[in-house]
C-alpha cells in the first residue's frame, strides 16, 4: 500500500447509558488518538442508543462511507447487549454460537472454576464469517467482520481489543500536527492565520481559544501528512505573527 | 404540554480537534446529564469535522427527526469557526451580522477597551431569523434558529449558554432511573433480569459491568417515566435475585 493513500474511520459508540448521562464515554478520545497516530483518519462519530434498527441503520450508512468502523458497547451477556445481533443483520448473515468463541471463554471460566452458563454462552455469539478479536481481560471476544472492528465498551476492555487488532489494519500516511501556542486571543490572529490557510490549502489549520496563566490565549494548530511542507507552514505562519522561530 | 409528552435530543459536535483526539470531548456528558434531568430524551450523538458540507448533512438528519438539536463548536473568529454559515445554509436562510449580537460584542470589548475589529464582528454573524443566546464568559453569542440551538465548544462557555437556553425549552416527563448494585458479574443475573425486561416492557433495564472492590460486579440501571410501576419493577426485580428491600 502506498504511503500516500488515505485510509478513513468512523467510530459508533453504542450504549442508552452514554445517552443518560449515565457513563461519561472516555473511548472517542481514546480511537482517535490512537487512530490519528497509526495514520487512519477518524472522520465521524456516533452514539446510538441500544435498539436494533438504530445501529442497523447507523452502521451501514458508516460502514460504507469510511475504511473502517469502530464500535464500542453490548458485547456482554445481557439482554441489553444486542451489537452482535445488530451487526449480523447490518450485514445480513446468521449468527451463532461460534467454537472458537466458546473454546475461548471455556478456557476462561475453566481457569476461574466457572461454569459456562447459557448467559455466559450467549457472548461466544458471532455473525457468520467474522474473525475474532482475543479478550485478555474478561474472556469474551469482540470481533471484526468486513471492514467492522467490534469492541467492548469498559474501557480497559476497549483498549486492549484495539491494540490486538491494530496490526491486521491497513494504515496510511499519518497525519503529522504541529502546535503554535501563542499569547493573544483567536480574534487578534484570525485575519493573518485564514490568510496563511488559503495559502496552503494542502494543511488543515485550526485555531484553539484556552485560557493560559488567566490570560485568554490560542492554540494554533497546522495538520498535514507531508512533515516538509508542514514545517514550512509553520515557519512562516510565525514569521507572519512575528514569532520567534 | 401533557407531562408524558416525549422531548426528544441530538447532540451535534462540531470539531477537527475532537476527531484529530488532540482535545477530548466533555461536552457530550454534560449535555447527557442535563437534558435527561430536565426530561429531554437525549437519542443521538453525532461528531463531524469542520467542513459545511458534512455540518449541512448531519444538521438536517438530526433537526427534522428529533424535537432539538444542540451543537457545540465552531463559532469563533477563526477562518476554521464555519459553524454558523453552515446552520444558515442549513436551514437556507441568509447570514448577516446581526445588530444584537454586534451591540453585546461591543459591549464586551469595550469594558475591556479592545477594538471591535472585522475578525470580533465576525462572531456577531447569524443566520437570519435566529435568537441570540447570551454568552456571559466571553461575549460572542450563541443562538437559536427554529429547534437547533448553537454553543460554543469551549466546555465553560458551553455550560453557561445550556443553562441560560433551558428556561426556553419544551421539556417532557423526566426519565426517573433506580440503579441496584450487585456484587455479581452480569453473567449471573443475566437470566433474571431477561426475564424481569419482558415483564416490564415499559421500564428500559441496562446492565453494566465494573470491578467493585477488585471484584467483577454490576449496577442494573431501570428507568422509565412513571415513578410507582418503576418502583415495583426494583422490588420485583431485588426479591427475584433475593436482594434486600
């Protein structure tokens, strides 16, 4: 694969409990950080709640827009985990009881001397075709099915997944940033910086207003996958706001 | 308005930098919490770059299916903020600077004895026929255009401008919700509490995992609009797992 291509994401975060307010979702911040640094390009997100048509519909309208999909959420043994089952109807396939699934949590309840209940069974249920991804932590697999990665939601969980699938994704040209921070307000700048943007089309630049020592400040934010060109905006955005180099 | 009518939510974030994970969201939550505590039904979340096209698309899925849609991001002086513009293209209105918002503007820099420069008056642009929503932290304003109501994204300024729209807003039934706590992984109950849902079609039941004191443990979520059938749906439910009242 080139290293130029543009490979893309979309996040579905999938959970009534985020929608409550209930959970405070801390896996967006988490893929995107992760994404952006293996050089996929997170380009939506979404939460839906946990009802099947929801995700149904959020999922294939994803699916078929970016590179990849991320879900998160309803992988567990309760009734109101129905990700599995969404997905499998998303892509139109049975879902069963797969053995590798199951071989995978007998091993897991086995070492904790448990048995392998019919709830606990439920979480070795996966669409036809799709390939497992291990669970460290708690035993039950997420898995990946076309260009679908299904995850946990507990974080830990989450993350864990995420980096034992990372090696089986196709990545691109990362997306290198560099950050400006400077002294004054976002309005004091605005005019010099969106001169600076139409200057170089090829770089993203965002303009981040925080308040730094109480003094209203900015964070002036160049993106791009090209590190020269990325420095030579950079050089003359400070150059233009007079700033050292 | 009835009590029982449902008030239903989208949140909108608008954001390169949430997407990038350079800054992690906090507004998602806070909205959450809130619109659930004043019975509005958050029911989906979507988080889009900053580019109008994307903004446009999104904005209209969300405002002609759910009762509000509230956005957060965008509405700086940056050549970035495009936040406005795309809600006025949007709802296919024309945006101009509105006098309003240019005398709140001028009121604010003029106590700081700052010049209300073209890149300030840019943050007094709106979407024709819009309804400005005071910005006490840092003066340019939000605002309100037919069920979509547009904040900042900076977490403080957000806040404020959520709760000085919320005197305004048609709100519904507030969702009442009674969290059990049980020292026993979701595995365990999961039979129970399946069937404990089916007899209760009205109270929505969640099940969610955490370690309580290093231990696998749960907390079951029950909510629902009717305080009493939500109260027999807990007692119900804690002697089936032979829980005390």
């Amino acid at each position: 694969m080139p290293d130029d291509k543009i490979v893309t994401a979309a996040v579905l975060v999938i959970g009534d409990e985020i929608l409550s307010g209930r959970t405070k979702d801390r896996n967006i911040g988490t893929i995107a950080t992760h994404l952006t640094s293996i050089g996929i390009q997170l380009r939506e997100v979404r939460v839906v709640p946990d009802v099947e048509a929801e995700i149904v519909t959020a999922l294939n309208a994803l699916r078929r827009r970016y590179s990849y999909v991320f879900t998160t959420g309803g992988i567990g043994p309760t009734h109101d985990d129905i990700t599995a089952d969404s997905v499998a109807a998303a892509f139109d396939v049975p879902i069963a009881v797969d053995p590798r699934a199951k071989a995978q949590l007998a091993t897991y309840y086995n070492a904790r001397k448990l048995e392998l209940t019919p709830a606990r069974l439920r979480m070795a249920r996966v669409p036809t075709g799709a390939e497992l991804i291990e669970n460290k932590v708690s035993g039950a697999p997420g898995f990946v099915i076309g260009n679908v990665v299904v995850m946990a939601g507990v974080p830990d969980i989450m993350q864990a997944m995420l980096e034992t699938v990372t090696p089986l994704l196709v990545t691109g040209a990362p997306l290198q940033s560099i950050t400006i921070e400077i002294d004054q307000p976002e309005s004091e700048i605005a005019a010099v910086f969106g001169a600076h943007q139409r200057r170089y089309p090829d770089i993203t630049m965002g303009s981040y207003p925080l308040l730094r020592h109480g003094q209203p400040a900015s964070d002036l934010v160049l993106r791009g996958i090209d590190p020269e060109r990325l420095k030579l905006a950079e050089l003359e955005l400070r150059a233009a706001l007079r700033l050292p180099k």
